[in-house]
C-alpha cells in the first residue's frame, strides 16, 4: 500500500513520518476520511471546507486544495482503488519535545484502504466518559482520538460496535465516529444533538438533514437526555463510511425497530439518488 506524505509516494510500512512530528507526540493534527465510490472522492468540497474549519480551529494551515486533490487521485491510482476510504491528515509537523510547535511547515498525509462491509444494523454503549461541549477541540475533526479508542474499548468490551457520549450536561452528544440521530417513541419526528452538545457536525449530517426536508421529513436539532436513545421508537447513525446505519440495540437493551420507517426512507437508496448534486 503507497500513502502520500508531503508531496511524495512511500511505502505505507516504511518510515516517512519524523518521530518528532508534532501530531505522533500530542495529537496536534486535523484530519478529514472521504467515501470513495468508482474512484471518485464523494462530498469533496464539503470535506475540504471542514478541514480548513478544523486546521484554522488549531491554528494549523491550510494545504491547497489543489494539492490535495491530486495527491488523493495518486494514491487511489497508485493503489488501484475504486471503493475505498480515504483519509487527509495535516499535522503540526516536526517539532521540539513538548506542547509548542516548531517553525516547521506542517505535515500532510494523504492515504486510502479498501472499505470492510457494514452491518445493516449497530449494536451501541453509552460511554461513562462525558464529551466536553464547552472544550478547545469541541467541534473540530482532529487527530486526538484516545477519549474515542478509550471509549469504544469500552463498547466492545460489552458487546456494542459503538459508543455514544453524552456531554457534560448530560445529554446525547455524538459516537466516537458518528452522528446520532433518534425518533422520540410515539412520534414521527427526528431529532439530532446540535453542534452546540459539542459534537462534530458530520458531512453525512447535514445531508441527511437536507434530505429530511426534501422528503417532507420534520427534522429538529435539538438536545435530548443520553437516556432518550434506548427510549426512541427508532434511531440511527450517520457517517461518511456508514452513510446511514439503523441502530439495533442501546446498552443490550434492544429498539422495537432497526430500521424504523423514518430510517429505511433516509436510507442508501435516497442517498444515493442526490450524490450527483451533493459533491
């Protein structure tokens, strides 16, 4: 497998990547996965936009998008990839030991994988550790991800494939990958945490939302209890890889419907259909 590394093809098994860089040491990077589908990256302006969203959140620069388009067309060439993931890091770059940066450009790292198959349906925890809503990443797509590998231990650990946090006040927030979004039993409305719980405002979100009033769907964004979820007549997860994936049991306790009506009408089908307008 070749990966792309500030402007060159490497081996993905050989060192291209200081020891020192900043991102390997304290997380301090930003990063963007994309759905590839016949070869072509999905959502790619979105994507971009969130990236620079992110990069300017820490302070980092943001690479030409020129650039990195053409380092995402090598490395899905050069790996001979159709349907695939594909992920855009830019770290801090090398740097002295410790939380300040160095004077050095940052590092940007471009690399795809073929895509596992997804379940048609997601066994999901609540995780006992809060997201912080009110915290400096809040928001931002970096690489800081030991809450989500701690976390999603967790969610293994007892049977689920997911966490889902709530945030320090206690209401639905977001999966370590993943947007959540429920029907309140009883009621045909759906409802997803805003960006103000301190989740990140996924691109598959927002296409979901944009489709719900399309379809005539009443969507709200709005915060609800962690406990809402196990109580919803239906819910599901959003993500670029997952597209919209119906969540089947919270906590072991298992959901009357996986998918629900309001699920199967947001399903790949529908999404699929507005892919040609969406990019």
């Amino acid at each position: 497998m070749k990966v792309w590394v500030d402007g060159t093809l490497h081996d993905a098994r050989a060192g291209a990547v200081s020891p020192l860089d900043h991102g390997l040491l304290t997380g301090d990077g930003v990063f963007e996965t994309l759905r590839v589908y016949a070869g072509m990256p999905f959502a790619w302006r979105r994507h971009l936009e969130r990236l620079g969203q992110s990069a300017r959140g820490l302070g980092l620069a943001v690479p030409p998008a020129a650039l990195l388009r053409s380092a995402a067309s090598e490395v899905l060439t050069v790996n001979g990839l159709l349907e695939a993931r594909l992920r855009i890091t830019v770290t801090g770059g090398p740097s002295p030991l410790g939380s300040a940066r160095g004077g050095t450009p940052p590092t940007i790292i471009v690399a795809a994988s073929p895509l596992a198959p997804v379940e048609p349906s997601i066994a999901v925890a609540t995780s006992p550790w809060p997201r912080n809503e009110r915290g400096a990443l809040a928001g931002l797509k970096t690489i800081s991800y030991g809450e989500n590998v701690a976390a999603l231990a967790y969610a293994h650990e007892r049977g689920a494939d997911e966490a889902i946090f709530p945030n320090t006040l206690g209401n639905l927030c977001e999966g370590t990958g993943t947007n959540v979004f429920l029907v309140a039993e009883g009621t045909d409305t759906l409802v997803t945490p805003p960006p103000s719980a301190g989740c990140l405002a996924g691109v598959t979100r927002a296409l979901v939302i944009e489709l719900c009033s399309e379809l005539g769907i009443r969507c709200d964004e709005a915060d609800v209890p962690l406990g809402a979820l196990a109580d919803a007549g239906e819910a599901f997860l959003t993500s670029t890889t997952r597209e919209v994936q119906p969540v089947s049991s919270v906590d072991g306790r298992p959901l009357a419907l996986a998918p629900g009506p309001v699920t199967a009408r947001l399903s790949d089908a529908e999404l699929s259909a507005l892919r040609g307008a969406k990019i």
